[in-house]
C-alpha cells in the first residue's frame, strides 16, 4: 500500500518523497535531489503515467533553491512540490488526466491526501500555494501539500493518527460536503477566510509559515465550516459540519492551503472526495472544466465541482424560470438570453401598469360622478354581463343595442333597465350575480331607483328575484 | 319570459370571473364611500386605479409577497397619507431645498427600497433594481423569488386589464 510505504518510511526523514510516490505514484528519475529522491518513489510511479514527465522534469530540477524555507526539507521539498504542482496542474488542465484514473490510482493516498493531517507545516502549503497557482487541478495537492507537511512533521504517529480519523468523517460529512458543494456562499465565505489567512501567508514566503499561520488556517477552517454548515440546505447540515469540521480540521488546512493556490479545484475536489464516493461521477465530471484559474488569493467556493454544481443547479432553475415567463410575456419565444429576457420582461410589465392606469382614467370618465348609486347598481349589473360578456360577446349585443337606443338615458339607468330585461343568459348571469345583488342592491336600489325604473327593480328587488317582469 | 337556459359554461373560479368580481366590488365600495369628496376626473381616475390593484390583490389573497404587500399600501393608505402631510408639514419650513418626496415616501412599502443597490449575481443589477421597483413586495426576495414573483405578478395584471378592458368596452357601446 502507499499508505504504509508512506508512513513507514518516515522514519527516514522523506515524508515528502513517499507522500510523493503515494500520491503520484509516479516513477520519478533518482535524480531528484536528496530530500526527493527515494526509491519508494519508483513504487508508485506506475499508476499515473500522465504525471510521469511532468514529475520527472520537476523533480529532476534543482531543489536547492530555496533557501529561505527554515526547514532544509521544507524547503526543497517546497520547491519541487511547487514545480511538481505547476506540471500537474499544466498535465491536469490538459484534460489527459481523467480524474478518475488519479483518484483510482491513489485511492487510498487520495483519500489520506485530503485527509492530511493539519500538523503538516504551513510553510509547504504557501509555498505549493504559490505555486499551485498555476495548477488548475489539485486533487493531486492534498498529496503534495501532505508530503510537504509530512516532511516537516518528523514523526509517523502524527500521520497515522492523522490519517485515521479522516477517513471516518468522511461518512459523517459526506452528505454534509455533498451540499456544501452546492453552496457558493459557504465556499467564498471560506475562501474569505481562507484568504486572509493566506494571504498572510503569501507574502512571508515560505518562509513565513509559522504556527499562527497554521491556527489562523485551522481557525479560518472552523469557521468556514460552521458556516457551512449552517448554509447547508440539506438535512445533515450542522451537525455533520461541526462534526467534519473537528475532524477535518486538519484535512482542512492543508486543503485550504491547496484551495486557495488551486483556486478552490482542490476544495471542491476534497469536498467531492469527502462526500465519499457519493457522487463519483460528479467527482469526473466537475474537474473536466477547471475554470477558476488558481489564484493565490482565489476566493474559495469557486471550485469548479462543487462550486460549479450548486451554480449549476440555481442556473437550472432560473433558467426554467424565465422559460415560463417567456409564455407569460407575448412575443417573447425567439428572445434569448437572460439579460434580453429581462428587458422584454421589464417593458412588459411597465406596459400592463400604463395599461391599467389609463383605463381606469377611461372607466372614470366613462362613469359620470353623478350617479354614484347607480354606478354602484350597474356595477354589479355590469358585473352580471360581464359575466356573460367575457364569456359570449353575444348575449349582451342585444341588450346593449337596445340600451344605446335609448340614448340620452343615463347609460347606467338604461343597463339596468336593460339588464332586467334581458333574456335567460342574462338571468343566468343575474342569478349567479343575484347573490351580491341581495345586500348592496337593495339599499343602492331603494334610493338611487326611485328616480329610474324604481318600481320595476324595486319590486324585483323586493321579491329578492332577479326575474323582472315588465 | 323563456326558461332560464343553462348558464355559459362559467369556471366561477377562474382568475377573470374573480377579478371582475372584486373590481366591480371595490369600484362600488370607493365610489360609495367617497361620493362625497372630490370627485374630480383624476381623483376618480385614482380611485379606479386603486381599485384595481386592491380587487387584484384581494383575489390572489396573502399567498403572493406582492399581494401582501399592495393590501398593505392600500390599507394603510390612510396612515401612510397622514405620515407624508405631516412629514411634509413638518419638513417643509425647516428644509426648503431637500426633496420632500424622500420623506414623504419613506414608509410606502414600495418605497422602503427605492435606490437599494442589489448584489446581483446576474451582473445585470440594472435589470434586477428595475424589476424589483415593478413588482410590489419583491424588495426581500432573492432572484429565483423575483422572477417566480413577476410572473404570477404579470399573469395577474395581464388578467386584470382584460377585465378592465371588457367594461371599458362594456361602457362604450352604451
């Protein structure tokens, strides 16, 4: 197994190069300079050939470069992670590398990468933060960063006991990191914090890392965690985020520190990988379009898994959206794109609220102050006709023929005398309408009528039937 | 008189037969109320307009945010018209520059939001602001909720003016 390999050789001081083979698996050239150099390498090498030139051409660049890295390892170890991870990350971008393959590959590696353990120097995550920059794809960082931190982290036990418990979070925050990834807000909240402490970080250098850094890191984590957590819409929210988060606190560092290099690639990878294999297709999928380049200071939650699903999801649902509003609006079908669709949208609506304003200055005109009463009359009248009206044009065309006859009558008088006379649609209309008739009607009626056809409405009004007979 | 023929086929439920219900009602019920006041052509045109909205938003009820919100207008309209006399009458003197419009509809709840500027993850914050001021009660929503908003918005108001338009068209052939 990588795994015991990469611990049991820790003893020799080469965290590094084993995480390296554990994770690369990768046959790395023994010219890789003392700290990188290790036979265990040439294990694992075989299992992602994609990664094969690019390994050997870093590794076989001189390490020694760095000098400011207090930890000599660190520092080597540092700069050959960072080119490793500027290759990968050029191999991964080039789509060769099906995700799929690496994690297989290092299963088991991969899972302890995303689970490395938080003691991993800090110093190694910003200097593969620098440079994984470059490197859209990062499951493979976790590995780099935990061998960075396994370098500096002398002893076995820690990452035994690192390891351990990362893989039963894992469970526990599968469903939890299964939502997270949905969460953009989650991402850039922790990206946010991420970022302050990083950029902390940045700007010493690998040198700087210092425990603080390390706190602020695992500090950052907690919180972007909980929030997390808490963002979750799922149902294992809180408690799954609290629990991963305890747990995968040290996962998290090192993720994080991967994250923002990798521009949250990694962290959606790790999410996706935390989720278990909950969703290994997404896993496939999502790292096919890196599209956050890898900033140093990349906002977190904008890794293209997990990021990109929740995206994807509010994308769909908006898009659906506006297609139903698309039926709702006229002329509307050809248009497309949200922004065109807005406008159309926008007009739309300005247009309707012009429309009601002007007709109700025109019902206002058209209803001389006068007859109040009767305009309360020939509400519900007209109330009962449109009934009829919006339904059959027809049954009113009479009627209202015979009403325009009358002329010079109060057009209200004269649809309510009309409306008594008409016929059984009308009756119809006057029954369903009789209802409200009852109450408002009388009172309206006994005083507004006894000037208009009162004794007509008035006696139908008092037998509470609508059928009026003349 | 013939026998009472069956009745057109009417949905008494349908969005039309409810809304043309409600606006003759709350037509009947402003003219009633305030035959007495100024019955000038605009105010009457208000009324109307007023009118409108309220019968459509009594028919959709509470179950739309922007429903609430135009009863909330019109039912506190009486209140909100007290606030703005009285912050006008009280801003007046002492600020003769300072557009009395801010306060005076400072508590239309339309208004609370007026210049808000919503992070629009559309990038099209124009849009969105333009939207949001259009639909009454959509200030608190989240863009999904906007738009699930506007169209039941539009479907009510496209609904309102054809029952609008048929009494209009109603009234104009007497």
């Amino acid at each position: 197994m990588e795994k015991d390999g990469f611990f049991n050789n820790e003893g020799n001081g080469m965290g590094i190069p084993q995480a390296w083979n554990s994770i690369f698996g990768m046959e790395l050239e023994t010219q890789v300079p003392n700290c990188f150099v290790n036979s265990n390498w040439d294990n694992s090498m075989d299992q992602s050939d994609p990664f094969e030139s690019a390994l050997s051409s870093i590794v076989s660049s001189p390490v020694n470069s760095h000098s400011g890295i207090p930890n000599s390892n660190s520092g080597g170890e540092n700069m050959v992670l960072k080119e490793l991870i500027g290759r990968l990350g050029i191999i991964c971008n080039s789509g060769d590398i099906s995700p799929q393959s690496c994690i297989v590959g290092n299963s088991s590696s991969n899972t302890s990468c995303y689970n490395t353990p938080l003691n991993s120097p800090p110093n190694l995550n910003l200097s593969i933060i620098d440079h994984g920059n470059s490197i859209p794809r990062n499951h493979q960082f976790p590995h780099m960063v935990e061998s960075g931190k396994l370098s500096r982290v002398s002893s076995n036990q820690s990452f035994k006991t690192t390891e351990f418990p990362i893989p039963i979070p894992i469970p526990a925050s599968d469903k939890k990191l299964s939502r997270l990834s949905l969460i953009p807000d989650n991402k850039e909240l922790d990206s946010s914090m991420e970022e302050s402490s990083l950029s902390e970080q940045y700007p010493n250098g690998e040198t700087g890392i210092k425990s603080q850094s390390q706190s602020t890191y695992s500090n950052g984590r907690k919180r972007k965690v909980i929030p997390k957590g808490n963002g979750i819409e799922t149902h294992s929210s809180t408690l799954s985020a609290k629990d991963s988060k305890a747990v995968e606190e040290p996962e998290k560092e090192v993720s994080d520190a991967k994250r923002s290099k990798s521009g949250e690639e990694g962290n959606g990878i790790e999410k996706e990988k935390e989720e278990g294999n909950l969703k290994p297709t997404k896993e496939n999928a999502k790292p096919e379009p890196p599209k956050d380049y890898i900033h140093v200071r990349a906002r977190r939650g904008q890794a293209t898994d997990s990021h990109s699903l929740a995206e994807r999801v509010r994308r769909e649902k908006i898009s659906e959206r506006m297609k139903f509003l698309q039926d709702l609006v006229p002329g509307c079908n050809k248009l497309t794109g949200k922004a065109v669709m807005l406008d159309e949208i926008i007009n739309y609506v300005q247009s309707l609220q012009r429309q009601v304003e002007f007709l109700s200055m025109k019902l206002a005109n058209i209803n001389p102050r006068t007859d109040m009463n009767m305009e309360a009359v020939l509400s519900k009248d007209t109330h009962a006709s449109m009934l009829n009206t919006m339904n059959n044009m027809d049954a009113l065309a009479q009627p209202l023929y015979v009403m325009a006859h009358n002329g010079p009558q109060n057009p209200l008088t004269s649809m309510m005398h009309h409306g008594s006379n008409m016929k059984s649609s009308q009756i119809d209309g006057f029954g369903e309408a009789s209802a409200f008739w009852g109450n408002d009607l009388q009172s309206v009626v006994q005083t507004g009528f006894s000037q208009n056809h009162g004794p007509s409405f008035y006696g139908t009004m008092g037998t509470g039937q609508m059928k009026v007979e003349l | 008189m013939s026998p009472p023929q069956q009745p057109t086929s009417i949905n008494p439920n349908s969005l039309k037969i409810q809304l043309a219900y409600r606006f003759l009602h709350n037509l009947n019920n402003l003219n009633t109320k305030r035959s007495n006041l100024d019955n000038t052509r605009i105010r009457r045109s208000h009324r109307v307009k007023l009118a409108a909205y309220a019968s459509m938003a009594y028919v959709v009820g509470s179950r739309r945010a922007w429903s609430r919100a135009i009863l909330w207008k019109i039912r506190n309209r009486a209140v909100l018209a007290r606030f703005k006399r009285v912050d006008h009458k009280i801003t007046t003197p002492l600020r003769h520059h300072h557009v009395h419009a801010g306060s005076v509809k400072r508590r239309t709840p339309s208004c609370s939001n007026p210049k808000r500027e919503y992070s629009d993850p559309f990038g099209n914050s124009g849009q969105e602001v333009k939207l949001r001021k259009l639909v009454p009660g959509s200030s608190t929503m989240d863009a999904l909720g906007l738009l699930d908003e506007t169209a039941d918005y539009i479907k009510c108001l496209a609904t309102q003016v054809e029952v609008m338009k048929n009494l209009v068209d109603l009234y104009s052939i007497i």
